[in-house]
C-alpha cells in the first residue's frame, strides 16, 4: 500500500442517491486495506455515513491524502473547485455520462482504487482561471473555474455587446451571444459545442470561443495561458458571468470581467494505462464507421 494515502475523503455526486451502493462497497473496501476514510458533509446527508468520519471540505482539505469523486464531470468540478488550495489529489469514478475527468469505470472502481494504493497511477497537473468582476471601483464578484468562464446573454432574447481586450490591448468588439473563455481541460465541454478547438492537457494555453457571433470572421482563438483577458459590458446590454456551469453573476453594462490563469492547479491522478488520446477516441466516438440508414 502507497504510503501516500492514509486518509482517503469520497465525494458524491450531488442530490444523487444512487451512488449509494458505490460509495459504502469503497469505503468498506478502504477501511479493509486500514485507510483512515471520510465522507464528504453533503454526500453523508444524502447517502449516510454508515459510521465512517463525516467532514467538511475545509476538514478533508486539511487531512486527506486524495479525494475520491464519484459522480460526472460536473461533481470534480465542484471538488476541484472547493480543494483547489489544499492540493489534494482527485481520482473520478464515473456515475456519470461522458466523464472527460472520471478515469475510473464503476464496475471496475475496486481494482483500478487498488492498482491506485500500490501506487500504480500518473499524476498530472491542470491549471484554473480566475475570475473577477468590477463594477466601478468596487470588485463585486469573485471566482475560479477548471473548465471555462462563460460571459452570456443570461435570460435575454438576443445578442449582447461587449469588447475584449488581451493585455490591456483592446482586440474587438463582439455582437454575439457571449463568449467562453477555456481552459485545455474545459476545451471538451462547452467550448467544444460551440467549435472550439480541443487542447491537448500539456499545452499552455486558453481558448476564446464566440457564441453563435453576428459577424462570421468571429473566430476561435488560443492564446498564451499568461494572458489577462478582459471583457468589458456595452451599454445598453445586461448579461451573465457562468465559472463552471455552476457558480453564476448577473452583470449589468460597464462591467469589467477580468480573466487570468490561477496560481492554484488541481491534480489528478489517472490509471497508468491512461491515454488522453484514447479516452478522446472512446468519448467522441473517433474511428467508428459510419452507421448506415
């Protein structure tokens, strides 16, 4: 067993209890092999605890080893976010859809978590962005995302204005219906959806992806991860600022939002037979021929 990982925290997805049986049969499995286990506060209240440690995110930051996330991509977002400073290694168990993030099939979960304690895994490194809005003088909302920072029309019908400058240089102005601002890991979720282009985890960089552009020379760019990208609301227009999908502020014209690379990063730890390639070939369905009708 790795000396690494005494105590081990599992995450569920949210409001969802049929992680239920999962969750108990690894921490059952944990306990066996004597690892000090915690259950995440949220997922203890959805599932039980069944006599195992209950403990906030602040606990698990302090005391975990590695977190174990079983859920989608959507919960190691959320866990990511919320141990971002603690530098606690995420592994992902995938109760989810696609799982860009979630290596770790459920049926599987028990070998590929003991293959994990003999150390059998490769650890790689995924940077965040920060994000903050300013209105005025005044900073009135603050955040960080893995995957992207969305600025979109909101509820509104139609298209929003705003101009984007790299640097402190001004580069357009945009009539769209907002703009996403991708990590390489977020360049497989929304980014891709609106023809962005995927980034390899290893490359240094950040894509701005127009949402459906008035102009058709609004094209997708990537640009160096050391870039500070601002986002500044025209007037009349009222939008919204999204970090993840899942952590949302309304604007209102003449917001500034502001975008940097994060000095915090997450870790993910992945099957030694991981391969980004692969898992890109299985997820979106490469190679496959083609069906007939």
């Amino acid at each position: 067993m790795s000396p690494a990982f005494r105590t081990i925290a599992l995450i569920g997805k949210y409001k969802s209890p049929e992680i239920a049986e999962s969750l108990m049969a690894l921490a059952g499995f944990l306990d066996s092999r004597e690892i000090d286990v915690l259950v995440e506060e949220g997922t203890a209240s959805l599932v039980g605890g069944n006599g195992f440690p209950v403990a906030t995110y602040d606990t698990i930051g302090e005391r975990a080893d590695l977190a174990i996330v079983l859920g989608g991509d959507g919960s190691m977002l959320a866990a990511a976010r919320r141990l971002a400073e603690s530098d606690v290694p995420l592994v992902g168990v995938n109760q989810g859809r696609l799982g860009f993030m979630t290596d770790l099939a459920r049926d599987d979960m028990l070998d590929g978590v003991a293959d994990l304690l003999e150390g059998k895994f490769k650890s790689e490194q995924r940077f965040l962005l920060d994000a903050t809005v300013r209105r005025g003088e005044a900073v009135v909302f603050q955040t960080q995302a893995l995957n992207d920072v969305v600025v979109n029309k909101g509820d509104l019908g139609r298209m929003i204005e705003f101009a984007v400058s790299i640097d402190g240089e001004f580069i357009y102005n945009q009539r769209s219906d907002g703009i996403i601002i991708a990590t390489p890991t977020g360049s497989t979720a929304y980014a891709l959806s609106a023809n962005g282009p995927i980034l390899h985890p290893a490359v240094p960089g950040i894509a701005l992806v127009p949402l459906c552009p008035h102009a058709l020379s609004n094209r997708p760019i990537t640009i160096s991860d050391d870039c500070r990208i601002e986002i500044v609301l025209h007037a009349p227009h009222r939008a919204r600022v999204h970090a993840d999908g899942q952590e949302k502020f309304e604007l209102e014209a003449g917001d500034h939002v502001d975008v940097a690379r994060s000095i915090r990063s997450i870790r993910f730890l992945h099957p030694l037979g991981y391969s980004y390639f692969a898992m890109l070939r299985e997820k979106l369905h490469w190679s496959e021929t083609p069906r007939r009708y």
